[in-house]
C-alpha cells in the first residue's frame, strides 16, 4: 500500500478517536457539574431546614394536644382508681415509730394465733418477715415501703388462720432496693412487688378458702406466682379386691379412732369369709365397720402448700416522675 494512503487512514481513524473521547469527555463532565450542583443544593436546603424551628398546621396541631390530653385524662382516671385499692405511702413514719409498730404486730399476730389455734413452727422466733428490725431501726428513706410491707403481710396471714389453717412451718420475707441483701436501686417499672413465700398445712378446704380470698381481695394486690402442694397420704385410700363391691369398707375402733390396717382386713378375709362373717371377725378385734366412698376420704386428707405471693403495688404519677431519669444539663450552662 502507498505510505501516504496509509497515513492519511491513520491520521483519520486517530482524529476520530480523539475527537470521540473528547465528546465523551466534555459530555460526562458536564453530568459531573449537574450532579455537583443538585447535591450542593440539597445540602444547603437540609442545613436550612436544620436551622429553622418546625411549626406544624393548626389542625394537625389540635389533633396531636387532643390525643395528648385524652391519654393524660386516662392516666389519672387509672390512678384514681388505684388510690381506692391500695393505700399511699406514710412518708411522715419515723424509723423507730416502724420498729414500735412491728412489735406491737408481731404481739398481736401471735395472739390471734394463739387464740384459733393457728401453729407457728419458727426456729429463731417469728417477726412477720422483719426479723432484721427486732433490735435495729432501718434507713428512713426505706421506713413507707416497709411499713406499706407489713400492713400488706399481716393482712395477708390474717387471711390465712381465717382459711382455717392450722399450722405454719416457715414464712420468709425478701429484702426490698436498698435493704441488705436487696437490689441496690428499685427496678424500672411501674409496678413494684415484694415477695414473701410461706410454707403451711391444711386441708383441700383450707387452700381452695385462702387462694380465692387472695384473688377477690381489694385492699391489696396479691399475686401467686409459685403454688406446690403435696399430700401427707400419698398411697391414698385402701382398695377392695376385685368383685367385693363398690363401696369401699373400712374398720374402725369406736373407742380410738383407729382404722384396721389392710392387712387386717386381708386376714379376715383370707379363708374366704362372707361380708357378715368379716363384720364378726372385726367386732371380736373391736372394730366397727365404718363404710364412706373415697371422695370424702380424700376430702379429708391434709396438704403441705409452698407458696411464693407477690404483693404488687402500683407507683403514683409523682413516684414516676422522682424516679425517672433527668435531662443531663449541656455543657457551658
């Protein structure tokens, strides 16, 4: 090919290619410029809108102070009704008035204990849960709650000898904030608890009596969190042998109230001896028959219960807001 032909087709190809990058070029930066202008835009209008302070409409404006003042009137009407179940707080207690006050609770507990015959098996004496207090005034800032505590623990054992309880074997109290052994600060929430667990015994009667008393009550709220129950007879009642009947028959000594043993019974039967022959056997050993289904033996049957009862109580508006969290003042202020 002749040397200038072929220049003269590279000097065009090469122009071409230059000239396209160069369109290329001027064209992209052109959308870089565009691009840079709308960000630098929105950017000074999001430093504006920072700077100025929102006014919303009149009607949204409305909208918002009548949901507002309808949820602040349904608050107070709640805390209102709260004040008709539980008591407020005695801030005007002194710590050796409580210590008094426990005292002369304690005495009186253990009269009307004494007096229906309500058994307390304790160790180291029993103080309703405020042993610690026996010999030691608490910190003044615990005195309204602890006082609050013990109104609610002697009302709630109260309840329990009316049930018809008989005996007592253990009742324990936890540390609320701020007493040793308790949380160091009350926990967040609007509603606080103090447990106690009591271990006790009874019939089936007695249980059904103090669990429906706990629910129905409106002086204070107790709630079960914890309920175990264990028979004392755990073999249950004495079964006939197959074809002897439905009833169940049982012995008795008239005199002492004992019950013939199963074995007994076993061996007044064993030569296979009717009905009347066995009621003669027993009447020689000096039983009676004494015949009742097993729905009133297990009626009668005694229950060990462990209970673990939480006494809620539900914080005023003005606890709420002493303990919510402050605003952290700025800095240079």
């Amino acid at each position: 090919m002749n040397s200038k032909v072929w220049l003269t087709t590279f000097g065009v190809a090469a122009f071409l290619v230059i000239a396209g990058a160069g369109f290329y070029a001027f064209s992209s930066f052109g959308k870089y410029q565009d691009a840079l202008s709308s960000w630098d835009a929105k950017v000074s209008t999001i430093e504006s809108l920072e700077k100025r302070v929102p006014y919303p409409n009149e009607e949204n404006a409305k909208a918002v102070e009548e949901v507002v003042g309808s949820y602040r009137a349904s608050v107070a009407s709640l805390s209102e009704t709260l004040k008709s179940f539980q008591r407020p707080l005695n801030a005007e207690l002194a710590n050796t008035e409580f210590q008094q006050r426990v005292k002369k609770r304690v005495e009186d507990f253990r009269a009307l204990a004494k007096e229906s015959g309500f058994e307390i098996v304790a160790e180291n004496g029993f103080h309703l849960g405020f042993d610690a207090y026996a010999e030691v005034v608490p910190t003044q800032e615990l005195v309204p709650e602890l006082d609050y505590e013990l109104e609610a623990i002697d009302y709630l054992l109260r309840k329990l000898v009316a049930s018809g309880a008989k005996t007592m074997t253990s009742f324990e109290r936890d540390p609320i904030p701020g007493e040793p052994g308790g949380l160091e600060k009350k926990p967040e929430g609007v509603a606080q608890k103090y447990p106690v667990r009591i271990r006790f015994a009874g019939s089936h009667e007695v249980l059904q009596t103090f669990i429906n008393d706990l629910a129905n009550d409106r002086q204070f709220f107790y709630v079960v969190r914890v309920l175990k129950v264990k028979n004392e007879n755990e073999e249950g009642p004495f079964k006939q042998a197959p074809g002897e009947g439905a009833s169940f028959s049982r012995f008795e000594n008239p005199l002492t109230k004992e019950i013939a043993l199963p074995e007994m019974v076993n061996e007044w039967r064993a030569d296979g001896s009717s009905e009347a022959d066995v009621e003669q056997k027993a009447k020689a050993a000096g039983f009676i028959k004494a015949d009742q289904d097993a729905r009133v033996l297990m009626g009668r049957e005694q229950l060990n219960v462990f209970l673990v009862v939480d006494i809620s109580r539900f914080l005023s508006p003005e606890e709420q807001e002493a303990m919510a969290p402050k605003p952290e003042a700025k800095k240079g202020r």
